[in-house]
C-alpha cells in the first residue's frame, strides 16, 4: 500500500540511531551525533540568520516553520539554510485537497527538503499523492498536534 510509505508521527532516538516507524514498522536511518539535532528555526530572520550561521555542520537539520516560513519567505528561509550546508524539515502542515497538497509538495521540491510535514487528517488520497510526488524528502505525518 503506498500510504504506507508516509511516516506517521513516531520519531525516537536511540544512543546511536534515529529510528522512524511507519505502518510497516520500525527502520533505522544511521546518523552521526550532530545528525541527530533538529533545530527549529522558530524565531524572526536576524536571529535566524545568527543561528544557521553559528550552528551549521554542528545540528544535523533546521526547521523551518510557519514564524520564519511567512516572516521571511519559504524560499528564502530554505535557501538560507542550504547555502550554510544546511538540510531542511520544512514544516509547512499540509492539510488540504489532494491537488493543492500536490501542488504544495512540487513547489516545495524545489528547496530540496530533507523532509516535509503534512496533516494526516489531509486524508489517504492527499497523502498517496504526497508520497508520489514528494521525490527524495521524507514524508511526516502529523496526526496530533500538542502543546508541553
């Protein structure tokens, strides 16, 4: 089944692998340490700026969220991280018809995203098109969203 292949919700660290476990079950992605870290990028440009430039080749990946996304630009965001040597979770929440996610998914092909983030609530037609179109970034399912 090719909905399969988005991965839904579950992400844990081991001491030495990233595990990601989808419907099929659990398949390790070997990284280094500073692989591991994920960093939001939750923040205004300038300290945006400061962060990728300080901390890039020591976190394995930026994120890119809706704060930055629409303060400075997607495109922009993303390009930003990438020319630092960078790679990008573009958490851009994808919940909409099948079509417009598909639109989505090949515009934001463009920034070569290590991964996007899409609603499951979007739906399985949504999501299998995601998937087809998605080309290399993972695919990560956001079934609920919480607040700590």
């Amino acid at each position: 089944m090719l909905a399969t292949r988005v991965i839904t919700c579950s992400i844990f660290v081991s001491y030495t692998k990233l595990y990601l476990k989808n419907l099929k079950g659990t398949m390790p992605v070997l990284l280094k340490p500073h692989e591991r870290i994920i960093l939001p990028l939750d923040t205004d440009e300038t300290t945006a700026r400061q962060l990728v430039k300080t901390l890039a080749g020591k976190v394995g990946i930026f994120k890119v969220g809706y704060q930055l996304g629409y303060g400075m630009g997607w495109h922009k965001a993303c390009e930003m991280v990438t020319e630092a040597g960078g790679k990008i979770m573009l958490d851009a929440k994808l919940d909409d018809i099948p079509n417009t996610v598909v639109s989505a998914i090949r515009a934001i092909n463009h920034s070569s995203p290590w991964a996007i983030t899409m609603h499951t609530s979007a739906g399985l037609d949504a999501m299998q098109q995601a998937v087809q179109n998605k080309g290399h970034a993972l695919l990560l399912g956001v079934t609920v969203l919480t607040s700590i």
